[in-house]
C-alpha cells in the first residue's frame, strides 16, 4: 500500500511546512540547550557578587543575569521567605520559576564560551543543594567563598537594615530575634546562615574534592592577580588574559538618600538597564552610586564579636582542617 500527498491543499502543505519549522526548531533547541557548569554557591555576604562579576569578565566565561536567579533551590514554589516585618522580600522578585526561564538565561552565551555561570547563595543554606546540582549538571564544577562568621552576620544585618528587611535596631536583639520569627528570609538568619561546615562538608562529598575549589573573603582583599589565576586554573580556562577590575559591590551601609537607594533597588529598572547595557557597566555604576549614597555602619561591639567567635570556635577550628586554609585570625577578638 502507498501514500498518496496528491490530496493534500495548499493549507495543508502550509500547515505541515509550518510544523516542520517548529519541530526543527525545538530538534535545534535541544541539541544547542546548555545548562550552567559553574555554581558559585556563597556564602551569602562574602564577596560573591564581586567574584561573579570578576568571573565574568573572563571571554570563556559567561555569569547569568541575574546573578542569583536560585530555581535550583525554589523552584516553581518561588522564594516565600518573609522580611522582618513579615512582607515578601526583595528577593521574590529576582528568583526564576521554570526550568525553560532559567535555561533561557544562558542562551545567549556564544558558543566559543566553555563555562556558564550563576552565584545564588543560597545554594549553600538550602538542604540537599549539593545532589540537587551535581544531578542537574554531572560535570558541574562549584566555587564556595566563606567569611570570618560573625562578620558575616553583621553584615547580613547591615544590609537588611539598608533595605528595611530588618526593623530591629540593635544587631543583638536581631540575633535573639533569628530563632522566633516565622520563617524568615535568608537575610535574616544571621547565625544559620554563617555555619558553613556541614554544607561544605556535602559539596566535597558529592562532587569531590577536585571539583569544589575554597577561597576566603581576605582572597578578595589580597593579591586578585594570584585569586584570578587559581580561579582560571580551576575552571581551566585561560589564566594569562588580564584580570578585569575589581570593585566592592552590594555594599552594607544605611542610605544618605532613600530616594536614591530606592532608585537603585528599582525591579524596573534594574531590567531597563540589563535589556540596554552589558552586566559589567551596570553593576559598575550601582557600585558607584552606592559607594557615594552610603554610609558605614558602625563596627560590631567588641563585647558581642567576642560572644560570637567563642560560639563559631569548635566549627571553624573543624573548617581549617577541612579546607587547608589557616584560619586562626577568624579567631581573634
């Protein structure tokens, strides 16, 4: 028995040229579909928007905009963590909700690029991340960057004080506060969020020593010419390209001008500028203006610095022999 197309109308010949088309096109999309091998995964408030941007700037390295797109960890849920006032955090509005929406955000990698990229943070909180992600993309590799605990905290309290996360004035009843509040942002989990040892603990353990590389936040301060090359060695790509600026980004500090700091903090524009200027331009400019509209905070108190390295000691003790790093200075008053 044969076939015969000799029947079939104009319309169905469009409708059959037009099917191909897109049964093509989705081959096409499945064939070119790639999916990030880089996740550099926090700690949250230890410099990772600075090394996103920095890894960035590599030609054979492409970082997702947003930086912290986090569907990995939330999925179709979105994030439902409150701030302190019990409101939607700032941070529901950047996290993607669809595999095809998040892989969309490294689709206009150039083909020449080797590594694609994305920092969310709370890929080192959530439990479970480390065989979320290695089953996700099996020869991913991940970057964990980790800063002196009670630092961290304060930091952590800084910022959600910047963005009216955190009403509470005083950064040890902040702390008091962390333990009661139904369930709180991320933001606002000052002392979970800086125990980086169990965590760290599972990355080694899922995706192997050779693929999970350690910095410090001091490595950021230090020689970037030597923290450029460890980085390149280790997602082997080209260590002789200069290194591009570094610059403080996502600074804590109370605004001069809410208006301003508002301006900055705007969704809508935030997605104006990305359609319009690269990740780099912008994030420069923010640095600049937040550098200019914020001010420092006043440094911890001494006595409450004290209480906390006492409480982080046994872990970070355990995390100098883990990573191979000294850490003795995390220590001291």
């Amino acid at each position: 028995m044969t076939c015969s197309t000799s029947n079939i109308g104009p319309c169905g010949w469009i409708s059959r040229f037009f099917s191909g088309r897109r049964f093509m096109a989705g081959v096409a999309r499945m064939r070119t579909e790639r999916r990030p091998n880089l996740f550099l995964v926090g700690a949250q408030k230890s410099g990772t928007t600075s090394l996103a941007l920095m890894l960035g700037g590599h030609p054979q390295v492409f970082m997702s905009n947003p930086k912290e797109p986090g569907y990995l960890a939330f999925g179709a849920e979105g994030y439902r963590f409150l701030d302190g006032r019990g409101r939607e955090c700032r941070a529901a509005s950047w996290v993607v909700h669809s595999e095809n929406d998040y892989l969309d955000l490294f689709r206009a990698a150039p083909p020449e690029v080797q590594v694609l990229g994305e920092a969310s943070t709370w890929y080192l909180a959530e439990p479970g991340m480390a065989e979320r992600l290695q089953s996700f993309s099996p020869d991913a590799r991940v970057v964990v960057i980790l800063r002196q605990p009670a630092e961290r905290a304060y930091s952590c309290w800084c910022h959600a004080r910047r963005d009216q996360e955190e009403p509470i004035a005083d950064f040890r009843e902040a702390l008091a506060a962390e333990y009661v509040r139904c369930e709180p942002s991320h933001l606002l989990r000052y002392r979970e969020m800086s125990r980086y040892l169990e965590p760290l603990k599972e990355y080694l353990r899922v995706f192997g020593r050779e693929r999970v590389l350690i910095l410090l936040y001091e490595d950021l301060r230090g020689d970037r010419d030597a923290l450029w090359r460890h980085c390149c060695e280790f997602l082997k790509v080209d260590a002789g390209l200069a290194r591009p600026l570094l610059q403080h980004h996502n600074r804590s500090g109370m605004p001069r001008s809410r208006f301003i700091h508002g301006l900055m903090q705007s969704r809508r524009i935030k997605d104006f500028l990305r359609r319009l200027l690269p990740m780099s331009l912008t994030s420069r400019a923010k640095g600049l203006a937040e550098a200019a509209n914020l001010q420092r905070m006043p440094p911890m108190d001494p006595a409450l610095r004290a209480e906390l390295n006492a409480e982080f000691a046994a872990e970070i003790r355990v995390l100098a022999a883990l990573t191979g790093r000294n850490l003795d200075h995390w220590l001291r008053p």
